[in-house]
C-alpha cells in the first residue's frame, strides 16, 4: 500500500514539474498538500471497504473524521456543513432546500460521528494501547508528525526565523501534513486488514 501512495505522489511530483511550477512544491497548494488531501480522501473512502459492514456504525468516526482532516487539506474552501443547521431560525429561512437536507444529513453525521468516537472509540484505543497493537505505532508516527508540523506552521506565522528559512519551514510544514497522512491511512489498514 505504502508503495502505491508514494507512486501515486511521484506521479503527482512529476505532472507538478511539467507544468514548470516546481518553486511552489511546499506551497499551500503545491503537491505535498493536495497528496495529503488525496490519501486523507482515499482514507474516507478505504474505510467503507476495508471496515466490515456490521463495524460500520460503530466506526463512523473512521470515514467522517479522515474526509473531515481531507477537507482542511484542500486549497479550496468546499461548503458542506454550516452550523446554521442546528437551528430552527436556518430551517425557517431556508425551508427545504438542498443546503438545509445536505446541511441536515450531514449534522446527524457528524453528532453521530463523535458519539461513536466516545462510545467505542476511545475504548479501542485504550485496549490497543494495553495490547501493544500495531496499528498504534503507526497512529502515535502520524501524531508526531502532525504536531511537528503544526510547530513549524507556527514558527512560520511567528517570524522566528530569517527570511532565508521560510521554505525549508514549508518544506517541513507540508512534508510532515504528508507524513501524517501516509501514517493515518497505514494504521487503519494495519487495524482492519484481512489476513
């Protein structure tokens, strides 16, 4: 799997020089961030294969928290979820329109989401910590990563450093957001992989 994600990147990489931009590779929307959207998406979307259907309910946090991180990583801002929608006032405005359904829909989702996620969630993860799991290891990598990262994004908006270290920060910033992306994807195929 691994080897496929960083084929994939390498194919990306490739089409990014092609099209003469390669200054802009630790951008905000060079090809180490639309790579990490990409597996955070293919994530979302793994999970509804690889998590077994009477899981499912249960691990609803799985699909909706990666397509949640895959939409922080895209350089567009897409509408999904408005929290109007929690609100009587939106539905009298709006009435029944696609936004309050979709709006709606997605609400139920997300409450349901983070009720999974305390429920059964938070348990799993501490049996796994007893148990030494595999899948752990891989978790606690893309932690790391994304804390490495979030202390370079910092650094960065902070002007600590000179201006000669702004993009090996970016470098740094985007290189480990693709880290933590790549370890994400990696500990839940190694959680509900089939032997």
């Amino acid at each position: 799997m691994t080897a496929m994600l960083l084929s994939f990147f390498s194919g990306l990489l490739v089409f990014w020089l092609l099209q003469g931009q390669p200054g802009s590779f630790a951008e905000e929307d060079g090809p180490l961030e639309i790579w990490s959207a990409c597996l955070l998406f293919l994530a979302a979307g793994l999970s509804f294969w690889i998590i077994p259907v009477r899981y499912l309910w249960k691990e609803l946090f799985l699909p909706f928290g990666f397509f949640q991180l895959g939409l922080r990583e895209l350089p567009v801002d897409l509408w999904i979820f408005d929290e109007r929608v929690l609100t009587l006032a939106f539905y009298r405005t709006e009435g029944l329109s696609l936004a309050s359904v979709i709006g709606g829909l997605y609400a139920v989702v997300a409450l349901w989401s983070v009720l999974t996620l305390l429920i059964w969630g938070l348990p799993q993860g501490w049996r796994a910590l007893r148990q030494h799991s595999a899948w752990l290891a891989y978790f606690n990598r893309a932690v790391v990563c994304a804390i490495l990262a979030q202390l370079s994004e910092e650094v960065l908006k902070r002007g600590v450093v000179g201006e000669g270290w702004s993009v090996p920060l970016h470098i740094l910033e985007e290189g480990f957001e693709a880290l933590f992306a790549l370890g994400l994807c990696q500990a839940l195929y190694v959680a509900w992989r089939r032997d």
